[in-house]
C-alpha cells in the first residue's frame, strides 16, 4: 500500500498500460482520476473500480479536456499527487519514403499533438496542484526514446521529444515536483490494431533477449514506485527501461520491429 491516500490522474488509462496502471494505483491504495478518449473505455473502468475512480472523457490535445481531468479529479478526491501522461498512438512502421507528402503531413501532426502535445498540455493542467501537494509526473516513454527499430521515424521523433520532454521540465520543476518516465519495450496492447495478439507475442518473443512479449501489468509496479513519496523520493529526470534486455541487442537480428 506505498500509495495509501494519494491521489493520481492517469491519461489513456481505457485500456493497455494506462488500465494496468489505473489498476495498480487503486491496488496500491491510491484514489484515481482517468482521462479516457471513449465512452466504452469509461464505462469499462467504473464497472471495475467504482468509485475508486473519476473518469473524464475527453481528448488529450485539447487543453480544456485536460484542465477538466484535472479539476474533477481534485473536486472528487481533494487534492493531485501525481500525474501520469500515458494516452499515445503508433506508427505501424511507417517510412518517410513511402508516404505521399498529403498523408505525412496528417500523420506528423496526430503523431506529434498525442504523443507530444498531449504531455505538454497534460504537464501544464496539472502544474498548480501538484505545486500545491509536492508531488509528481511520470510519462510513458518507450524503448524508441532511445533507439531506433520500434516505429517509424515519425513515431521514433516523438519518444525522442518525450525523453528531452521529461529532462528539461524535471530539471524545471525541481525542488518541488518530480518527473519522470517509463520507457516500455514490445508490450502487448491494442497499439498493434489489427494485427493478432498471438503474431505480435511471437515477433516481439522472437527479438527480446528474455523471450516473451510484457503485458501492461509488466510495467505498472515501475509507476508505482517512481509515484512513491518513500520509494521514489530521490529519483528525478530518470526513464527507466522495462524492456527484456532489448537495449542489450536483438536474439535474432534479422527480425525487426
């Protein structure tokens, strides 16, 4: 129970990750806010948790949306401890070369405003009452803030910005908020679309030093700790890889994702 009474606000935290997350917290004793982009989604977690959480729906590029998560959160529970910018899509692997210039230049701008723009807006909603409890950000990062092979280069620029995102404003922040990351490798979640989870489990298994694809829940306990004011009191401007070794090499080398 290291998150006994605090308060959290996850965004994208409908499904993948940002559930197991939401689901940890709670499991840790934490009161939860959730900022959801479908009505399903939200649905979905109050038939859960209840009234352990208060689900906003609405869009992370739109600061107003993120101001109400933020607002309501405080309204239902009293006070923000930690916010969590987690809502993010993926490329499928696009290239720069294959992509007609119409369509690359839509692409850039969804890319950039959810995985980027999003954690920004997200950051700056949540300023005033994480000022007010000392408390904490934590961003979910990915193995592509750091290496290439998880994406596209359009998605592989916006892990960049979020790694760069999480350095300066922890450096910004600091004494008083805490930010940091998780930097997640193949993880099976509906990212993925259409593609089953059985190829996405062997192709991620068949590269990853440990062998299996993560599931959400693989990575949540790290949330936790970085959200904890014992656990994670002096770690700030850190992202640390869950990523079964990958950062280590590839098992077979020419398989690539």
């Amino acid at each position: 129970m290291r998150l006994k009474e605090e308060v959290a606000l996850v965004t994208g935290g409908g499904s993948g990750i940002g559930y197991a997350v939401v689901a940890r917290f709670i499991a840790e004793g934490a009161h939860v806010g959730v900022l959801v982009k479908e009505e399903q989604d939200a649905h979905t977690l109050k038939q859960a948790f209840g009234d352990k959480v208060e689900v906003v729906v609405g869009d992370v590029r739109n600061y107003a949306d993120n101001t109400k998560a933020v607002d309501a959160t405080v309204a239902r529970f009293g006070k923000l401890d930690c916010f969590v910018g987690n809502a993010g899509i993926w490329d499928f692997m696009a290239g720069l070369e294959s992509q007609e210039v119409r369509l690359l230049e839509s692409n850039y701008r969804e890319l950039f405003d959810v995985n980027v723009k999003g954690y920004v807006l997200g950051a700056k909603a949540s300023l005033a009452a994480l000022r007010k409890s000392k408390g904490c950000m934590i961003f979910t990062a990915s193995t592509s803030s750091f290496f290439t092979g998880g994406g596209g280069p359009l998605y592989i620029a916006t892990k960049h910005a979020v790694l760069g995102f999480i350095r300066a404003l922890a450096w910004e922040l600091a004494p008083d908020i805490r930010v940091n990351g998780v930097a997640p490798g193949g993880t099976l979640t509906r990212i993925f679309g259409s593609q089953t989870a059985e190829d996405v489990s062997s192709m991620i298994a068949a590269i990853t030093p440990l062998g299996f694809a993560a599931k959400p829940e693989d990575h949540a306990g790290i949330y936790a700790l970085l959200a904890s004011r014992t656990d994670g009191k002096f770690i700030t401007g850190t992202v640390i890889l869950n990523d079964g070794g990958i950062s280590i090499g590839k098992r077979d080398k020419g398989i690539d994702i």
